[in-house]
C-alpha cells in the first residue's frame, strides 16, 4: 500500500467528521438569511485548502464569495490543473419530508444524509482530501493545481463567469476537473459527455386589482389561474414535444453510434420508475427514458400559485397567478432564444382580457464534452483501477453553467467524473451520499494526480 492510499485510509473516520462540520453550515444561497452562513461555509473551505497545504484565499463578489486554493510547486513548465466545485447548497423545503433535520449528518445503511452530501459539498471535499493525502504523504503535487470553490452555483453562478473573465491569467489551466454529477450505477464509474443548459422563466397572469369573490364576479371576470392553466397545457403537443415555435431549430441530432451506445448501457427502466415513486414515465415520443432524459431538451413547470389554498374552503377568484417555468437545453440552443420563443408563445396563445408578465431568472448554456486527450484517459484509468471496471459514458440532465464557460475562457476541455449515485435526491429531501465513496472517491482521485504525474513525465 503506497503512502497516500495509507494516508487516505487512516484518516477516514477524521474526514467524516471534517465533512460533518462542513455540511452542518446551512449554505442556502438563495435564502438572505443564510448570507452569512454562505460566506461561512466560504471560509471553511478556504480554512481547508490552507491546511492541506494551498495558499488559499476569500475572495469577495457582488454575490457570495469565492474561494480559491493555489499549488505552483510543480513550475512553470508543468501542466496545471483547475478543479471547480460549489460550497453553497438547494433550500431543504419541504422541511417536513425529511427524515433527519437537513443540516445535521446523520448516517443510515451506509449513506451520509444532509443537504449538500452530494451537490455539491461532498464531492468538493473529496478534491480537498486527496490534495491533502499527496502533500502530507509526498510533499508535493505531480501538477499545479487551482481549486475554485464559489458559492452561487445553485442560484445560477451570477457572479463567476465575470470572476474567470476577470482572473483568466491567474486561473489558466491545461485542463479542468469537476466532481458535482453521479455514476451510472452503484459500482459503475461514468464520466460524462454532455449536460443540458438551462432557461428559466417565471410567469404571472393578472386580471384585477385584488382577489374578487368568485360567486359575484366570476363569469364576468378572466380567471387568471385558468388563463395560466391554459397557457401552460399550449406548452407541449399530444406527442410531448415542446410546441413552441422554432423550439427545436438549434437542437444538434446526436449520431446513431452515440444513441446506440446509449441504448446498449444496462439500464433499468423498471427500477428507475419505482425509484422515484412513479406510476408511469412519459416525455417525448420516439425517444428512450435517457435519451430523454440527456440528449433532448425539455419544457418542465417547476411551481404554480395561485388564490387560496389554505385549509378549508374560501370561494375567490384569484387576482393572479403565477408558474415557473425551466426549459432544459441541448446544443445548439441558446438560453436567451429559447427565452425570445416563450416570450413570443406566451404572447401569441394570451388573450388581452388579462396581463401577463415574464421575468427571465436563470440561464446557462448546454455542453458537449470531448471524450479523449490524456486528461480524459487519466480519468478514465484511476475510476477503473479503483472501482475495478471500466467506466462507461453517460450524459446528465440537469446543468452546470459554468462548464462551457470554462472551455471557451480558459481553452481547457473539461473532465466531468462524479461520485454520487442514482436517487441521492441532489434537490430533494433526504439528499445522501455512500460512506464508501469518501474512501473510493479520495483514492480515485489520488490515482487521477498519480497518473497526471505519469502523463507529464511522458511529455
């Protein structure tokens, strides 16, 4: 057993107990309560990158602050890599669906539940610990190395594209390396080869001054909740595709051979609907589940309001009524042109007894990834050296904003291996993360540096 892989193994309980701390921080990004706890969780990570032995700093935004780690002992002429994750996390509503309180770890049948095990604080931590097991065990890195750890990731990274426009010089990298998405299946490393982008809308109908008692008004004025209702119903055709408008113009038609390879992964559909508690899957005709579900864009309603849904019965008819909207994305599409044909669709099937307002909240654009070069391969090597078979090559539905970003400002192909599992309930209560993969995931990535150490001495 060599020095680092001892190191890793001795430690564990420690790192358990280091990744409790960490998520006992209530990082909510989104919530203005929890400012100050955002920058906390900051600081913790900055606190931790030090102790490993990276000259490590706060830096602040307009936003939430980021973090950032650096390592250059390797020198100027040896290849750097950047590795990004995000220390803030989704809110835990609703509070009453979780079975232990959100923000204190709990362990159960080998899982770590708590809001942020696997998206994203979980699986930054294991960058941080490997990072640690080199430098305490070999005194140095085989590459230069610079963390980036933001705290907005899950309210869009408003602040983070600006920052690595800002600080392209500081941050430039041969390659870039995240760890915020999950493995095909339990004992089955994947890396990744596209994620979808991202256009999130809200919309809100209104049609009077105040709520209206339904009995003397209604009839004579629009109810705006049946306006939405209808709006939202014109969204999709009877086959599920989206039936906006020129929605699909920029969809790229992936070839036979990736969808072959997608068809041929062992997936189970069966397991995959009692997963998630479904009587039935549904969504676009002529595609399979993960077809649907990775290489085609979707239309999804992510909330509705609307009059008065308390206990009991109050007989109103709404003064308004409002519904977030997401449009998962594929490339080619744009966020800001899927945006333009909502906008043109909701304007369009609207009718003028009614005012309708849509505010544009979250954008990033979809990826496609380049499953080659000696980065990829590195990868590729430590996840089957660890877990003890080869990786297979998946794609994710949800969305990393950033990653396209990275490639087009920094030039550097980006190398997306994740460590979580199907069903963590990244978002969801009882969001988890396997006990095992603290080990399995630290020693992987140990094993990923030692190969970028192969690598560059072949160069």
């Amino acid at each position: 057993m060599d020095p680092p892989t001892r190191f890793v193994r001795s430690r564990l309980d420690r790192f358990q107990q280091e990744l409790f701390e960490f998520l006992r921080i209530p990082s909510v990004s989104a919530r203005s309560e929890h400012r100050a706890d955002t920058r906390r969780a900051g600081q913790w990570v900055v606190d931790q990158m030090a102790a490993a032995g990276l000259e490590a700093e706060l830096i602040d935004t307009d936003g939430h602050p980021i973090a950032v780690g650096e390592w250059r002992g390797a020198g100027k002429e040896a290849p750097t890599l950047l590795v990004y994750g995000h220390y803030d996390v989704q809110p835990v509503e609703p509070l009453a669906l979780w079975t232990s309180p959100p923000f204190e770890p709990e362990v159960r049948e080998g899982r770590i539940y708590a809001r942020g095990t696997s998206d994203d604080k979980g699986q930054l931590f294991l960058h941080l610990k490997a990072i640690e097991a080199l430098l305490e065990t070999r005194g140095e890195l085989p590459v230069n190395v610079v963390v980036l750890a933001e705290g907005e990731e899950e309210v869009g990274s408003p602040n983070l594209l600006p920052f690595v426009e800002a600080h392209r010089d500081r941050l430039a990298c041969d390659a870039v390396v995240i760890s915020d998405s999950q493995m095909f299946a339990p004992g089955q490393p994947s890396l990744l080869f596209s994620l979808r982008g991202l256009s999130y809308l809200e919309i809100r109908v209104r049609s009077a001054a105040s709520d209206l008692h339904s009995g003397s008004y209604g009839g004579a004025v629009p109810n705006p909740a049946a306006v939405l209702a209808s709006i939202l119903a014109s969204l999709h055709d009877d086959q599920g595709r989206v039936a906006v408008e020129g929605f699909y113009d920029s969809v790229v038609e992936w070839d036979e051979e990736t969808r072959r390879q997608i068809r041929d992964l062992p997936f189970d559909e069966k397991g995959f609907q009692e997963g998630v508690g479904a009587r039935g899957l549904g969504g676009e005709k002529g595609f399979s589940t993960l077809e649907r579900l990775w290489i085609r864009p979707t239309c999804e309603v992510n909330g509705l309001l609307s009059g008065y849904t308390g206990e009991g019965a109050k007989t109103v008819l709404p003064a308004e009524a409002m519904a977030k909207v997401s449009c998962r994305l594929v490339p080619d599409q744009d966020p800001g042109e899927v945006a333009r044909l909502i906008r043109r669709h909701v304007a369009r099937v609207t009718p003028d007894t009614v005012e309708v307002e849509i505010q544009e909240l979250h954008q990033g654009l979809p990826w496609r990834g380049r499953p080659d070069g000696p980065w990829f391969q590195a990868a590729r090597e430590a996840l089957r050296a660890t877990f003890g078979t080869e990786p297979v090559l998946t794609g994710e539905g949800g969305s990393i904003p950033i990653v396209p970003d990275f490639e087009r400002v920094l030039g550097a192909p980006a190398i997306l291996l994740g460590f979580a599992l199907p069903g963590c309930n990244m978002h969801a209560p009882d969001e988890w993360f396997p006990v095992d993969h603290l080990e399995l995931g630290t020693l992987t990535l140990v094993d990923f540096y030692r190969r970028l150490g192969d690598m560059s001495g072949d160069e």
